[in-house]
C-alpha cells in the first residue's frame, strides 16, 4: 500500500478533518485568519490527523470524535511549526515562504498561541478528561523539548542520547499521543491502547530520523526547506554527531566548527564527510530500527485495511524523499 492508497482509505475522514480546520480557524481578527490559513494551507502531509483516524480506525472506532481529535493535534502541530520557525529564523518551509518572513515574528508567535488555544478549546468540547490530560501533558512535553534543542544549538559536545531525548519530546510525543488518543476514543483495551502509543512514538522517531538525513541531501526543492537549515542553525543532528565521532581529528574538527559557528557556507564540505564516514547510512539504520519497532507493536492490533494502512506508513516514514 502507498502513501496515495493510504490516504484513500480515509479520504472522508480527512475531508471531514479539513472542513472543521477551516471552521475552527475562523476568527474576527483577519490577521488570525489571513496567517492562520495560509500556514494550515501549505501544502503539509497532514500526518498526524491521518495517524489519529487510522489509529482509531485501526481500533474499530465508528463515531464521529476522531475528527475532532484529528483536527485538535493538527492544531497543536501547526502552532509548534510557527513558534519553530521564529525561533530558528527560518524562511522556507514546504517549499513556501515561512508565515514569520511575510507577517513577522510577532503575528507567527501570537497566531500559534491562537492554535494552541484553539485547540483547548476543542479539548473541552470533546468533556473528556483523559484527553485533556494527555494532550495538556502532551504540550508540556513539546515544549520541554523545544528548549532542550535550544540548549544543543552551537554545542558541538551535543551526545547522541541527549539528541534521541530531544527528538522524542519535541517530534515523537505528539505523534505518540496521536496513536493513542486513536485508542482511548475508541474504548480499546490496555494493550491496544499502549501498542498504538508505542507505535506511533517509534513512527514520529523514525520521521525525524529521515527529516535530518534530507536536511544533507541535494535538493531544497524535493524537501521544501533549504538544504542545510540545521547546519546554519548549529543543530547537531544525529548525521553529524556520527561524522564526528567517526570521522578524522581533521573531519571533527570541521564539522565541531560548523556547528559552533552555524556555518551553511561550509555544507558540501560536511556532506562530504558526512558521506565518508558513513553517517547516512547510519542514521537511516537507526530509522529502520525505529520502524522495525512500530510494526512490532502492532502484533496486538487485529488485522484490518487499517492495520495495513499503518504498516504501509512506518515503511514510508523510511523511504520517502520529502
């Protein structure tokens, strides 16, 4: 199954989640509107709202509250893509110019506090504490990771522990609790719900894993964003804290000053020895083990299109381009 048929499968769910986007981002204030809709509208996978349905799908779910689900973790997910790009000055995202370079900073930050709250809001629609108990932990712990990436920018001594501790609070948990918000709406059992959890949470890994093996691949144009992003930012991603614990005195030394010094301009140079040190290589090995641990997972889940849908989809989280 490809990622096309995968989102066949729940086409009308997600038609459904798009319409109450477009509803629940309405707002009197047009700059709310204007930037909200222009970020939501970007040409994003819409990831998480699809993990969510299948998830709950996957559990034999048959009402209506996935959607809400769906469309409250898009929320979430789209206020951190704008307080992301504030922070790292970012300008591309998807191929368009980030919301930040056309409005400013000031309307990005104010706007994903719009979603965020938004989202809230929509929490309390659905009257269901153990949601909003894990989407409130949920946020807490984005944001946690939020800063602890903060921390690792410019720092060369960045270990590989300390990178997987910020990759699973800042991408993994949303998708974590995606998969299991998929189960408890569904009413499904312990180990249903902790499966779709550790599922999901090996997937978002994994997506992250890929996410920072692109940023040194060869075409901004197939990955949205500029090649090198997280080179001129000084994030030490796993491509590169591999190089230098592999790689020469020399080779070390060249990326350890890149980092520390943000330096894009040196980005062939560190694909380069990102290459000979056999960094790709190892970082995909590392996503595949991830994937590897999501199907696991789901050994509990009853076979279904839907259970097919989400293996199909941990094997795209691997081969995927963009």
């Amino acid at each position: 199954m490809d990622i096309q048929s995968i989102y066949d499968l729940i086409e009308d769910d997600m038609k459904a989640v798009d319409q109450l986007i477009q509803h629940k981002l309405t707002s009197d204030v047009a700059l709310i509107n204007q930037l909200g809709f222009y970020i939501i509208n970007s040409g994003g996978k819409r990831l998480r709202p699809a993990l969510a349905i299948l998830c709950a799908r996957a559990c034999g779910y048959e009402d209506d509250s996935h959607i809400n689900l769906a469309t409250i973790i898009e929320f979430i997910h789209t206020a951190t893509l704008l307080h992301d790009d504030v922070v790292d000055n970012s300008n591309m995202r998807r191929g368009k110019e980030t919301a930040n370079v056309l409005w400013g900073n000031e309307a990005s930050v104010l706007v994903g506090d719009f979603l965020y709250t938004r989202s809230f809001e929509m929490m309390v629609e659905m009257n269901s504490m153990r949601l909003m108990q894990i989407l409130s932990h949920t946020t807490n712990v984005i944001a946690e990771g939020e800063v602890l990436q903060l921390l690792n920018c410019h720092d060369a001594s960045t270990t590989e522990a300390r990178y997987l501790e910020v990759i699973h609070h800042k991408t993994a948990k949303l998708f974590e609790s995606a998969g299991q918000l998929g189960a408890v709406i569904s009413n499904a059992s312990e180990d249903q719900e902790v499966a779709m959890a550790e599922y999901a949470m090996h997937l978002g890994s994994a997506f992250q894993l890929v996410d920072d093996i692109l940023d040194y691949s060869e075409s901004s144009e197939t990955i949205g964003k500029n090649i090198g992003d997280d080179l001129a930012e000084g994030k030490p991603t796993l491509p590169l804290i591999n190089a230098m614990s592999k790689g020469s005195s020399q080779q070390a030394a060249v990326i350890k000053e890149a980092i520390e010094n943000g330096q894009r301009e040196r980005i062939q140079d560190i694909i380069q020895i990102i290459s000979d040190t056999g960094s790709i290589e190892y970082t995909a090995q590392a996503a595949r083990n991830e994937v590897a641990q999501a199907k696991q997972a789901l050994t509990v889940i009853k076979d279904s299109p839907y259970k097919e849908a989400l293996l199909s989809l941990a094997d795209f989280a691997i081969q995927r381009s963009y």
